[in-house]
C-alpha cells in the first residue's frame, strides 16, 4: 500500500492538488491490481488549516506520526505561508523521504521550501521558471540541475511550477503505477483538452482493458 501524506498548511493553494488526490483517493480509474493508497493531511499540528480558497482541513496527523517507507509519498502544495519556519520541520522530513527512496512531490512555493533547504542543489528539478529560486532562496544552489519545464521527474522527487498541476498529477500518477498507461495518456488528453473523443478513449481503456 502507498501511504500518501498530504502536507496541508494555511493558504494551501487548493487547486493545485485536486487532480490527484480526487483520483488517489475515488481509484476510479486504476488498473486492476493496483496498489491501494492511503491519503493522510498532515500539519504541523492537529490544528485545523485554511487553503487559500477559504476551505478548513483539519489533519489527520502531524509531522512526527509520518512513517517514512520505500511506499510512502509526501505532496508539498503551494501556499503563501512556506516562509514560516516552523515549516522546516516538514522539509528536514522531506529529506529523509529522499534519502530513504520515498518520493517528494513539490509544487510552486514548495519548490522554494525545498531549495531552502537545500534539497535541489544536486539533483535535476524544476520550479516557477528561471531565477524565482534565486529570487526566493538566498541558499540555492542548485541552478545547474534546474531544467526549464513544467513539470519534472527525477528517480523519488517530483517537482512543478504553479502553471503545471494537472501534468504533475500525472507524473506522480505514473511514478505509482496504478493506472494502466493508455489510461493515464487517455485521462491527461481529456483534462488538458477536454476533447470528448479523448473521453471516450479514456471510457474505452477501462472497458478493454486489465479490469
């Protein structure tokens, strides 16, 4: 099972994490055999948070109740409040999910959480474009592994820009596992899209496929 702890903090930027957790959460398109996963918010506290849009999340654990395993997922969202440093607590974490093989998917303010502490200097990321972690990190140092895309894998760490949450739901999707492949490129092709014949291919994958 992959346990998936979502970090939640006030401001979270809410939509940069609907995509995935509605589909982690329902599996309502993956593939038979799939790994099951468990979603978890995780604060700082068990005190409850406000996104961005005004929605209340009340974690169900805090940062020490996170155990870290080859199958466990960390999600750090963007938000205005990754300055706050008690927040480091949960980017020391997330260097213990890399150095454990566990995988760290960062978006937007994330990525300049992680560059603060100093998890991008050695390995290819990227963030809001070129120069906003120099902007935002006096730390970082990383700009030679900083690859101008959306969105990017590299082995356990997932990292996108504030532009690019439906394709890092996708990459975090298939660095999972647990859709077949024609399903994951039928789903991206609808949602960035919205075509209806990439809606019916999508419906269509799950009629043929390994069900």
């Amino acid at each position: 099972m992959f346990t998936v702890y979502v970090y939640v903090l006030d401001t979270l930027a809410d939509w940069e994490l609907g995509y995935l957790t509605a589909e982690l959460h329902s599996g309502r398109f993956f593939r038979k055999g799939a790994q099951p996963v468990s979603l978890k918010a995780v604060g700082y506290s068990k005190e409850p948070i406000r996104t961005m849009g005004g929605m209340t999340i009340m974690p169900d654990c805090s940062i020490d109740d996170i155990v870290v395993r080859e199958t466990s997922v960390l999600l750090l969202p963007g938000a205005d409040t990754w300055g706050d440093p008690k927040h480091g607590a949960i980017i020391e974490k997330a260097g213990e999910f890399l150095a454990l093989g566990a995988t760290v998917c960062a978006i937007c303010g994330a990525t300049a959480a992680l560059a603060n502490g100093g998890l991008l200097n050695g390995r290819p990321h990227t963030s809001n474009g070129p120069g906003f972690l120099e902007m935002v990190s006096p730390v970082y140092k990383g700009q030679s592994f900083y690859v101008d895309k959306p969105s990017i894998t590299d082995n356990n760490l997932i990292t996108a820009s504030s532009t690019a949450a439906l394709l890092w739901a996708k990459q975090i999707i298939a660095h999972l596992g647990v859709f077949q492949s024609d399903t994951l490129e039928a789903w991206y092709a609808y949602f960035s899209t919205g075509a209806p014949e990439h809606f019916f291919a999508l419906m269509q994958t799950l009629a043929t496929g390994d069900w």
